[in-house]
C-alpha cells in the first residue's frame, strides 16, 4: 500500500474512532457523576491527572526507537527491526519498575493531594488501582511502535476502539447496577490488558520474524544515539507533565476539590476533542518522517505550510465551536451546577488553541528527532507555568491556571520553535514564523469577540436550541472571516485542486 493511501486510512480511522470514543466517555461521566458523586469525579480527575505524568517514565523512548525504525522498515531489514524491539522489550521492563517506585513515592502524599473529602472507599486503593492500570499501559505495548512505523496506525486504533466500547458499556453497567468505583476501575484495566493482549497477536501473525529468539544486540553506535534522544525527550515529557498535569493539582491545592469536580468535564470534553484532532497530526508524523528521508528545505517548507494552514483551519475552527457550544453542552449534560463563568471559558479555549497549533510543528519536529537539541526550554516553560499559575490562581481563580498555561507557551513559540525547527528545516525567518503565528491568534481572538455579541442574546434559551444556534452562528462566523482573509492564498488553493481533482475522479 502507498505511503498516501496508508495515510488517508489511518487519518480516517483515527478520527472516526476518536470521536465515537469521545462521545461514549460523556455517557461514562454521565454515569459517574450521577451515581457516585462530584467527589469520586474530583478523584477520578485528579488521580488521572497524577498518573497521566507516569508517563514520563518511558523517557520518550518509545519515540526514539520509532525514529531509528523508519528506514529498516521502509527497507524490511527485519533483523534491524527485531534488534530494536528486543532493545525495547528491555526498557519497557525497567520502565515498569521505575514507575511503580514513583507510583509508590506519590502514594504516601495522598491526604496533601486529596485534602479533605469523605467517601466510603479507600483513597489509597483507589489510587493502587489507577497505578496498576498504568503498569498494565506498558504490558506487551513495546511492539507497536513496529505499526507507527510501518504507518498501519489504524489497526491498533481499530482494536483500542473495539475493546474501549466493549469496556465503557461494562462500567456504566458496573456503576448503575452496583454503584461501585472499585469495580468501575477494574474494568477499566482488564480493557487495556486485553486491547493489548490483542495487538500482540495481530504482530505476531502479521511479522512472523517478531517471534525470533536468536536476535543480535542494538549496534553501539545506535544506542547512543537513542540515549541522546532520550536525554532531550526526558527534558521534553518531564516539562510537557509539569505544564499539563500540574493544573489539576494547583486547582486542587490552591482551590479545592469542589472546582477540580467542575475541571474535570470541562477538561474530558477539550482534551477529548485535542486527543482527536492531534491523532491527525500524529498520524502524519510516521508520513512526514519518510517524506524527510528524500526531502530538502524547500520541500520541507512547502508541506509545513500546507499542514499549518489546516492546522489553523481545525484548531480555529474548533476553538470558536467550543466557546459558543461548552456552556449549554455541559448544562444539558449535567445541569448549570457544573458550569464554570464565561472568563474561565474564554481562557480554557485560547489555551486550547495555542496547545493545538503546537501540532504542525511538532509534526516535523519528532520526525526529524529534534529532542536534543531544544531539551532545556520544556523545563523552562514548565516552572514559568507552575510558578504563574500559582499566582494568580490566588488572584484570578480558576482562569488563573490555564492563564498561566498560555502565558508559559511563550516560551515555545517565541524562542524554541523559530530557533530549533522553522530555521533548520525550512529556512524559515525569526520575524516570518512569528509573525505568521501572532496573524493566526489576533484572527482568533477577533472572532472569539465577534462571536461572543452574537451568541450573547442566546443565553435564556434553553441548552438544545441554544447549543445548535451557537454552533451554527459561530461555524459560520468562523468561515467567513476564514475565506474573506485566506480565500486566495496559496495553500487555499492547493486543497481546493486537491478537492477537485478527487470529484472529477
């Protein structure tokens, strides 16, 4: 199958499953609250945040090896390729030991992280469980990275869907019938085990040579290089952790568990909504990285232009949804009880929005291996963020936090992306990539305004023709202004080609 044919399938696969996913959690949520409270909900969120930062432990690894694996797929050199998942196989396992002693270590803070709360369950099980279940993430997950590479991300998405539906159908079964988190979680571990056990087969079935005992050691030179990797992707995830998973825990410690309960929906429907527009972005990672095995700065310009133009179409696009839509969405879904102020929300989307036109970028960067190279600037970002966050959540509350998010993402586009990526890939000018960066927000931030006076009348109606008029009127509003500004550019032109040439076929 052709490089482009494998991503279409695997941008469409990735996308319909995302979203069927996404909706399926609301029911989930739905379930949770109504059946065990806003506290189990707060815990739920807060204990996700937490052990979302275990991650960390992999050391980005698993991104590394995927790098070095391109070219023996491409080539299907497939003793390269066994050398390097068995290299694999033997990180994963210390990476489990290494996270079930962090595991262990966050455990004995829980009464500081929780703070007051009543609830039958034991907090220390419940986290044991969330703990286990992220042991269980890395159970046999080492042998699909041969997949990403090969770009056949669509089957494990396919499999991870199936056992996901299967999974969230028994939880809420669980939670209505029985009213039990513990078991709601167990549940929740024994789909990954066996969405996992499942890929497994499939490899096995699929590359007959995966199952090799006799496989010969990671060449010196290869190791070293993935050392050197890691040591900046350790920089990378240990600043991504601190920047993302540190606002439950400053909302938590800084304003209770009582605004983490309302966080929480508020961030399973615009981390939900992120998760399937970067899969996107993700999946052309695997494209991008064989299409920078023959390419130069100028072919490398011309594609990073076309991605960043469709990045800013969706994340825009999404971002002006989401600010007319969020209120009477989470009224319908949950009632007006669980609704944080207008301010909050403006500043959770435009931090959305930046997070999600990190993407065009990023897609380059990890093709290309840039891990070293910017390693210090994730830390930087990361304290400028906790230690603004911290502030002025003391004087803003909530809006404080992801205010502070914003403000560190700075960092990023001003310095490490112009710098690291833009320059050395595509020639691309300090002043030229900034000041395409500033256009994109300052269009946003006008039609957020213009949004907001024409969704203001809207506010007394009830959530259903509210939720469908505001979405209609901010689409619209959205593509208006899109096409007024961006109608005639190039890139405009080269999708709508694109667009008629596929018609005429």
């Amino acid at each position: 199958m052709k490089r482009t044919q494998k991503s279409i399938i695997n941008v469409i696969a990735s996308v319909g499953t995302n979203a069927i996913i996404l909706i399926t959690a609301f029911i989930v949520q739905k379930a949770l609250v109504s059946t065990m409270g806003g506290d189990y909900n707060g815990i739920n969120g807060l204990f996700s945040s937490i052990i979302s930062m275990m991650s960390l432990a992999d050391l980005g690894i698993g991104t590394a090896i995927i790098y070095h694996m391109y070219q023996p797929v491409a080539e299907r050199d497939t003793a390269k390729i066994n050398t390097l998942l068995h290299f694999y196989k033997k990180c994963y396992i210390v990476i489990s030991g290494v996270v079930l002693l962090i595991g262990v270590v966050v455990g004995l803070f829980l009464p500081m992280l929780v703070g007051d709360v009543e609830i039958p369950d034991s907090i220390y099980l419940i986290y044991a469980l969330f703990l286990v279940d992220c042991l269980c993430s890395y159970f046999l997950a080492y042998k699909k990275s041969l997949l990403y590479a090969d770009m056949m991300n669509y089957i494990p998405d396919t499999i991870y869907f199936v056992t996901y539906l299967v999974q969230n159908v028994l939880q809420v079964y669980v939670l209505v019938a029985f009213h039990n988190f513990i078991l709601f979680l167990i549940v929740k571990t024994m789909g990954k085990v066996v969405s996992n056990l499942l890929i497994s087969l499939y490899i096995s079935k699929k590359y007959p040579f995966t199952r090799e005992k006799d496989v010969a050691p990671v060449p010196e030179e290869v190791k070293t290089d993935i050392v050197t990797k890691v040591k900046g992707l350790l920089c990378h995830k240990l600043g991504k952790m601190l920047v993302t998973g540190s606002d439950s825990i400053v909302i938590t410690g800084v304003l209770g568990l009582g605004v983490m309960n309302l966080y929480t929906n508020y961030h399973l429907i615009i981390g939900g909504i992120t998760a399937l527009l970067n899969r996107i972005f993700e999946t052309l990672t695997n494209s991008v990285g064989n299409f920078l095995l023959d390419s130069n700065r100028e072919g490398n310009r011309e594609v990073y232009r076309k991605i960043d133009f469709i990045n800013f179409w969706c994340f825009g696009c999404v971002a002006v949804g989401m600010y007319a839509v969020l209120q009477p969405m989470v009224t319908l879904w949950l009632g007006e009880d669980f609704l944080f102020d207008k301010t909050v929300l403006f500043v959770l989307v435009v931090n959305f929005y930046m997070e999600g036109m990190r993407a065009s970028v990023n897609t380059f960067k990890e093709a290309a291996g840039i891990f070293h190279e910017d390693r210090r600037i994730p830390l930087v970002e990361a304290v400028v963020n906790l230690t603004v966050s911290i502030v002025l959540a003391k004087l803003m509350g909530a809006a404080g936090v992801f205010l502070g998010t914003i403000l560190s993402s700075l960092v990023v586009y001003l310095y490490s992306y112009p710098k690291y990526v833009c320059k050395p890939l595509f020639g691309m000018g300090y002043g030229q990539y900034v000041g395409q960066t500033l256009r994109h927000l300052l269009v946003l931030l006008g039609i957020l305004g213009m949004t907001e006076l024409c969704i203001r009348p809207m506010a007394g109606w009830s959530p259903v023709p509210n939720l469908l008029a505001s979405g209609t009127v901010a689409v619209i509003l959205f593509h208006a202004v899109f096409f007024l500004l961006y109608g005639r550019s190039e890139e405009m032109k080269y999708y709508w080609m694109l667009v008629k040439n596929k018609v005429r076929k």
